[in-house]
C-alpha cells in the first residue's frame, strides 16, 4: 500500500494534505484512491500555473470537492441538496460570479461550484471588484479545472461560454446563459454582466424552490 511520501505525489509538500485527506475519508475512500487524485489534482493545475506558490494547498482543496462529488455519486454520503456546477472556458470569469452569487444567495440549501474546460492561472481582479461592490465574497476563489467527478455529482450544470466541450453526463438538467465575456471589459461592463448573471439566478432560484 503507498504511503503519503509515496513517489506518485508529484511534490513531496503534498504528504501532509494526502494524509489529512486519508483521514478525512477514511471508510469511504481507500489511500490509493485519495492518493491518485491528489496528484491528478496537483498536475492539472500545475499545467496552467505561472505562480506556484499556493499549489499545494488549492491541489488539496480541489481533491476534497472531487472526492466530496465522488462520494455523493456514490450515495456514501447522504444530503437533500440541489448540486449545481457552472461551467465557462477559464473559470475566471462568468462561470466565478455565477457560483458566488447563486452561493451567497441561497446559502446551505445548495452546494454550488464552478470549472473551466480550459481554466485560467489566476480568478481576474475585476471580477473580485465587481462581486465585492455587490457585497459577495470571492477571496477563496481560483480556477479549477472540469473533472468528471464533479459534472457526475451535479444535478444542474450550467454552462457560460463553453458550448458543447462540456460532457454531457444522462439525467443531469443542463441550461446555458448566453452571457458576455467579460474578459479584458470594463468595470462598467462587468458590472452589468454581474447584474445579468444575477438576474439569471432570481429564475433559477424560483425553479429550485422546493
């Protein structure tokens, strides 16, 4: 059995995270199994890092929500909540204040996340000013790359921008919002695409309304 210091950790810093995440799961997911997404994790978002200094710590945190999807599709854990995924080319931009906006208002009731087929090294800053103007939060964002666990584990994926490089996974609800790019706009014209976005939200909400 490979231990946390095992060579398949592309980054021997890894170690701790693998044996946090072990321990975490333990009883429902076997090392190897934590072991082999942590590096999976770590070298997707290696690819497209420039600044690595926080590697190590955001490979963990994209394992724990693949491992979290994983054992939701596996019925190893239970909860009622509506899983929705929001999905543009980098998730760096439409895709980000979707999930922050639909996680800020409506709370626990669902579990919300976000990816890009193709992410961005870094969340853009005026997307953060915008969303921070609308008093949501986006500190702990950065993109994160499509895996299948998580479109597996989505009861809604709604896709921004990246048409049909999204897999498409049998009784999933997919929706897409023709949205503007805000890449590269204005502060005034991300702040529209913010309201868009947000008006888009009010109708989901009414249609995840129990």
């Amino acid at each position: 059995m490979p231990t946390p210091s095992s060579p398949l950790l592309p980054d021997e810093r890894l170690a701790t995270g693998a044996a946090r995440l072990a321990t975490r799961y333990a009883g429902h997911f076997a090392p190897e199994t934590v072991l082999g997404l942590l590096a999976d994790s770590y070298t997707r978002l290696a690819e497209r890092a420039r600044i690595r200094t926080h590697l190590v710590v955001l490979a963990e945190r994209l394992t724990a929500e693949r491992l979290d999807a994983l054992a939701h599709t596996q019925e190893l854990t239970s909860g009622g909540r509506t899983r929705v995924l929001f999905v543009c080319s980098q998730n760096a931009g439409r895709s980000q204040m979707a999930a922050a906006i639909l996680a800020h208002r409506a709370g626990e009731h669902v579990a919300v996340s976000s990816a890009g087929t193709h992410p961005a090294d870094a969340v853009e800053p005026h997307i953060a000013q915008a969303l921070t103007e609308a008093g949501v939060d986006l500190a702990d964002a950065y993109p994160k790359p499509l895996t299948s666990e998580v479109v597996g584990a989505a009861d809604v994926v709604i896709t921004m921008g990246c048409g049909d490089t999204c897999p498409v996974v049998p009784g999933r609800r997919y929706l897409d919002w023709p949205v503007a790019d805000p890449d590269g706009a204005p502060i005034a014209v991300v702040r529209d695409i913010r309201d868009a976005i947000d008006a888009h939200i009010t109708e989901l909400l009414t249609q995840l309304a129990p």
